[in-house]
C-alpha cells in the first residue's frame, strides 16, 4: 500500500509551529508495511489544497491529511476533500453527541461555532477523538482509503492509535513490514563514524543512514520483511557490528533521552552530583532538571562565566587561572573539584571552552573544550574539539559531560 500525507496549516510553512505530523504518522505507517511516497505541506489555502489533493488520488492507495478539522474560517479541509470528490457534508448525530459531552465535561456552553464540526462526509466513518472536540474522519473513494486527522499532535496521536492503527493492522494488502533501530552518539564527527562503519555493510536491506544533529550523530539501522520478527532479525545482525565499533560514543538507542538515563543511574548507585558550567551556560543543569526527581540526586549547578565567578563561588585561585586560562584542563579540574566543595556532591561535573562564535585563537580555538568529572577515586579531565556553530557546540559539550557521568557509573 502506497500513501501520502498531505499536512495543512499556513502556520507550518512560516515555521510558527514545528512540522511533527510527518515524523509520527511516517514511523507509524512504515511499521505496519505501508509505504510513505510523498509529504506535502500546503497552507490554508483551498485551490492549493486542492490541488495536491487531485495528485495524491492518481499515485496512492491512501492519502492522509492533518489539520483543518477545527469550527474557524481557516480550517478549510474537510470542505475542500468533500467538493473534489463530490461528497455531500451532513450533520452527523454521533459526533454532535461527542461534541455536547465534551464541552459538558468542562462545564462549559458549547459555542454554536463548533457545530461545523460535527458534520462530516455522507457515508464516512467517525473517528472518535477522546483528546479534544474534532473527530477524525476516514472514507474510501474509488479504492483510495482517505484519512482526515486534527492538527493538534495529541489529538492526531489518539485517533490514530485508538482508530486508524487498528484497522490498517488488520487489512491484508500491506506491504513489507519496516523496522529501525537508532544509535545516538557524541563526541565524534559524522565523517568519523562513516570510517568506522565502511566494512560493516549496511548498502542493502538492512540498511544504514547517518544523521548528523548539533552535538550529536544518530546512525540508523533498518530493514523491510514480511514479517516484522524478520525485520527485526536483520537489524539485530547488523546493529551488533556497528555497536561494537561504536561502543564508547553511544550514549543511547532510539527514544532514549541521555539525561534520563542518567538520571536513572544516579538513582540507582544513590550518588549526588553538582555541576559547574563555563561554555555551556547552565545547559547541563537544566537538562538534568527536566528529568522527574532529579532533586534526589542534583545538588546544585553554578555558571561561572567570568574569571571573578569562578574564584568567589568555586574558591579558585587567581594565580591558578593567570597560569593556566580559563579554557585550560586544569580550570576544568579545579572547577569540578570546587562544585563538589561547595554543594557537598560526591560527584563533580565541570565544563569549560570556547563556544565561538568569535574568541578563538589558533592555540585554543572555538570549539576547543575541558570536561572533568570529580569523584571520590580522583579526577579526570578530557579534551574535546566540538565542530559546527556556537549552539552545536554547547549542545555536544553537554552531550559529551553527561555521558562522562554515564560512563564511570557504569563502571562502579
């Protein structure tokens, strides 16, 4: 089965808002075997809607649109779909119902407004949306299955995987199951993962993909089967290969999130950690305060930004920062071991460089970057050469600082 997905919003096309639909729905159609052939992002505009609409039913099987379900003058999609294919819009007395008990539940009066959105395409199927007051829509039309999903992501999540998943998952006429396993890596270059790789395979079925991301480099193993236990084989083969020679730049797999993880490992060792940030501006802080409970393992963070910082609330000396620069591995030490004075953290994390854009000279140029972690055994400093602009630069130096903690609590 062949589809496209068609995402509508202006919003999008400015860039207001973040084009999530097509990763999600993407990922979820090529794991039941339904191949992805175009994506297409149109405005609220009715001709162009139109237009991609008319392209779409001449090349796939299935079209599915996103956004343009809502009560407003903008939300043009299911009026527009209706005229293309002759369809006629009438009140339909389930939705009307789901719409009545949605506001009733918020104990509000429902606008007559929203009444728009209660009709749907004669002969179409009501998608129930248990998130919010559009339904989703689904029909067919001369053998093309057609889709229409809200825009708001955690209503297109719930009437996809509360409707539109199980009804595909059960149709015969699929194609070949897709399955990937993601490798995220940092602390080394996209060019320098593909060296590595170069004799592992990976030019066929399973294949591998590389993403480079500020900081970052996320290497993507997939394959296609019939049966997704297939798939899954094929991958694991090949992804055993490439772990092997990637193994101390991986610091997480798929949706793994690296200060989650962690965050896990603090808890489980019961080690404190307090963290002093130079380059990063309080990156790292804040990334480990994002994660559920980090109260029971973080101490506290400071940002020592300026030379006067680092020497009041750090106790650095000033001779030690005449002798050595602030971009030096041994401030980095003196800050890691200082953050563990001040907050009492059995471990200290301490990073400090040039994140550009301007400053750098040929002895310390930008990107040029110190992270030490101090525990309890001794303290240990690494240096970094970070590419790309400023803000890659800060988000790799986090990466790098948190998967030191990863990699010594593995270790205890």
């Amino acid at each position: 089965m062949r589809a496209e997905l068609i995402i509508t919003g202006t919003e999008l096309l400015l860039g207001q808002v973040d084009n999530s639909h097509g990763q999600y729905l993407g990922r979820e159609l090529s794991a039941l075997g339904i191949e992805v052939i175009m994506r297409t992002v149109v405005g609220d505009n009715s001709n162009n809607l139109q237009e991609v609409f008319s392209r779409a039913l001449k090349r796939s099987n299935m079209i599915i649109t996103t956004g343009g379900l809502g009560p407003t003058t903008d939300d043009l999609t299911k009026e527009t779909v209706c005229n293309l294919l002759g369809k006629e819009l009438k009140l339909n007395e389930e939705a009307l119902n789901s719409l009545q008990e949605f506001f009733k539940r918020r104990g509000v009066n429902m606008p007559e407004i929203v009444i728009k959105q209660a009709y749907v395409p004669k002969g179409a199927t009501v998608l129930p949306n248990p998130e919010g007051s559009a339904p989703g829509i689904m029909l067919e039309h001369q053998g093309v299955i057609v889709v229409m999903l809200p825009g708001p992501p955690n209503e297109l999540h719930a009437i996809f995987e509360g409707s539109v998943r199980p009804y595909l998952a059960q149709r015969e006429n699929k194609g070949q199951v897709a399955y990937a396993k993601i490798f995220k890596l940092t602390g080394i270059s996209e060019s320098a993962v593909q060296e590595r790789l170069a004799e592992v395979g990976g030019q066929g079925n399973p294949g591998v993909a590389y993403i480079a991301k500020p900081g970052e480099v996320h290497v993507r193993i997939s394959a296609k089967a019939p049966e997704v236990y297939q798939a899954r084989a094929l991958v694991n083969e090949l992804a055993e290969r490439v772990r092997n020679r990637l193994a101390g730049y991986i610091f997480g797999i798929n949706d793994e999130v690296l200060e989650e993880t962690v965050g896990d490992l603090l808890i489980e060792k019961e080690v404190t950690i307090g963290v002093a940030e130079s380059c990063t501006g309080g990156l790292i802080t804040q990334r480990l305060t994002n994660v559920e409970g980090s109260s029971r393992y973080l101490k506290g963070g400071i940002v020592a930004y300026d030379d006067a910082t680092k020497q009041k609330l750090l106790g650095m000396l000033p001779e030690s920062l005449d002798l050595y620069g602030a971009v030096s591995k041994e401030c980095a030490i003196l800050m890691a071991e200082g953050i563990c004075r001040v907050t009492g953290a059995q471990l200290g994390l301490a990073v400090t460089g040039n994140a550009g854009p301007s400053g750098g000279y040929p002895e310390k140029p930008v990107g040029l970057t110190y992270i030490a972690l101090a525990a309890p055994d001794g303290t240990c400093c690494r240096e970094f050469q970070f590419p790309g602009q400023s803000w890659g630069i800060r988000w790799g130096a986090a990466n790098a600082g948190l998967n030191m903690i990863r990699l010594y609590l593995l270790a205890q």
